[in-house]
C-alpha cells in the first residue's frame, strides 16, 4: 500500500467481502485531499481502494476542488459497483441496505 501518493487523507469508507463460507475481509476506500494539479489546470483528487481489484492510487480531476471531490467519490463508486457485479454481489457496506454501497 503506497499512502504516500494520497497525502492527508481526508475520507475512508470500510466495506467488506464476504465469501462463500460467509467469512469477511475487509476492504478500504481512502480519498485524499484535493490539490492543484502541478501538470495541468484545475484540481487533482487521489483515492484509493484497498482489499480488491488494482489497490493503484488513482486520480480525479476537477476544474476546483469540489468537483475534484465529486468527480473521486464518483470515480470510486463505479469502480467498487464494477467490482461488486464481477464478484457477484458479495462486497457489502454494513451502514446501508442490502446491495447499497454508499456511493451514487
């Protein structure tokens, strides 16, 4: 796991996996704090998810730092519904109802 590429994490969100033995591991989104982006206009937004698929830290860009924000929470839940069809339905957020996983 590479934090350093996130710099002051300012959002994280616990989710977990649950396998056919009904067993849990735990799996981490980690969003950092929107910055300017040095190559580029605008804003930059990295996040990260931990426990499956790449674990790479990944970049939104906004024109500001709000919609860096967005465009990061937008980014991580199409990644983890992506992730949830491929493993059939089996990652959970223990803070909504079944199938929800907190990001719209």
């Amino acid at each position: 796991m590479d934090f350093d590429s996130l710099g002051e994490i300012i959002a994280t969100r616990m989710l977990h996996l649950i396998d056919e033995h009904g067993h849990k591991r735990s799996v981490s989104v980690f969003i950092g704090k929107p910055e300017p982006a040095e190559d580029a206009t605008g804003y930059k937004c990295p996040f990260q998810v931990i426990g499956i698929g790449s674990q790479e830290t990944q970049l939104a860009r906004g024109s500001d730092s709000i919609q860096a924000l967005q465009s990061a929470i937008s980014l991580v839940g199409a990644s983890l519904h992506r992730l949830n069809e491929e493993l059939g339905g089996k990652l959970v957020w223990n803070c909504g109802p079944k199938g929800e996983l907190g990001f719209n």
